[in-house]
C-alpha cells in the first residue's frame, strides 16, 4: 500500500508544471550607472517569467540617496504597463526595455543632485515589486479578483549611481603642463 502511495505521489508531481521564479536583470548588466552633478541617468531592464503572468507595480531604488532622486516609470506620468508570461495576452515571457527618459521605458531615472561631489557613489538595489495573475490582465476574460495569484511580490537587483571624477579633464590638464612644460625648456 505504501508503494501505491508513494507512486501515486510521484505521478502527481511530475503532472504538476514547476513553478519558475521570475528573473530581473538591470541594463547595464553590473547595476552601475555613472553621470556629472545634474545628470539624468537610469536603468534599463531585462525581466524573464513564464509561469502566469507578472505585472510590475513598482520599481525603487533602496536605500534612498542624497545623492540624487529616483523616479519610477510604471507610475504617472509614463504608466509604463506591461505584462510579462507566456500566451498571446502577454507582452512574451521575456521583455526588455532601455531607459529612456522621454520615453519612460526602463526601471525609472535617477537625477543626480546638482550638489553631488565628483568621486561620490551610493550603493543599493533596484526592487521591483510585482503582482501575479493566472490570466493576463490583457485577455477580454480577466477577472481580478478571481485571477490573482500573489501580490506584493519582490525581485532585488543590485545597482548603485557613480559621479565619476571628470578623468578627461585630468588627462587635459596633465597634456597642457606637459606642454607647458616642454616650451620653457626650449626657451631655457
């Protein structure tokens, strides 16, 4: 009988599709997005799900930074929607976006502050918060209430916002005293 069960058991988990876990990946690949005091900088995105269908809620930028601001693109005024799974209803169980400011697309902006130090940089995450529904909220027949799986769930990716040192700036001051340099030799 126990080996009537156990197989029983056996078949039924095999019959049962694995869930996959969903996937977020920042463009630049490393997280790192690197701009002058003033700068409007962002994220790109790569999101992989295909199991049900995922649609971000929200995208933020943890820890906050006196750094700079963030700003998301799925609320106003860009209300980048999207859904994210397999089927016809879906946007494809792999979207990618650039950032783009005037577009909205992307995980959102990052003003740096016009008062950010050269050579500055803050560490963080980009968290995207998500719900999942077992119809695509595109298809004529979604039901909200009936078809959500999950709410309020999280995917972390780390980034962080570099104010690099002006290094062309340096490498010009460096050549201009070097030539500086040179000439008074000659005359010397």
């Amino acid at each position: 009988m126990k080996r009537i069960i156990s197989l029983v058991f056996a078949l039924g988990l095999l019959a049962c599709p694995a869930m996959a876990t969903p996937t977020l990946t920042l463009d630049p690949a490393n997280g790192v997005i690197r701009g002058q005091p003033g700068a409007l900088i962002g994220w790109g995105f790569s999101i992989t799900n295909t199991a049900d269908f995922l649609v971000p809620t929200s995208f933020q930028f943890l820890p906050a930074s006196a750094l700079g601001a963030f700003t998301d693109f799925t609320g106003a005024p860009f209300f980048n929607f999207f859904v994210v799974g397999p089927g016809v209803y879906a946007d494809g169980t792999t979207v990618t976006q650039a950032f783009n400011s005037t577009l909205g697309t992307g995980v959102g902006s990052f003003r740096i502050a016009n008062t950010a130090v050269r050579g500055q940089s803050t560490l963080g995450n980009i968290e995207l918060t998500y719900d999942l529904f077992s119809v695509s909220p595109n298809d004529p027949s979604f039901d909200p209430g009936a078809d959500l799986v999950a709410t309020d769930q999280i995917l972390i990716a780390p980034a962080s916002v570099d104010v690099p040192e002006p290094a062309s700036l340096l490498l010009l001051g460096s050549g201009l005293a070097l030539l500086v340099g040179f000439c008074l030799r000659r005359r010397g």
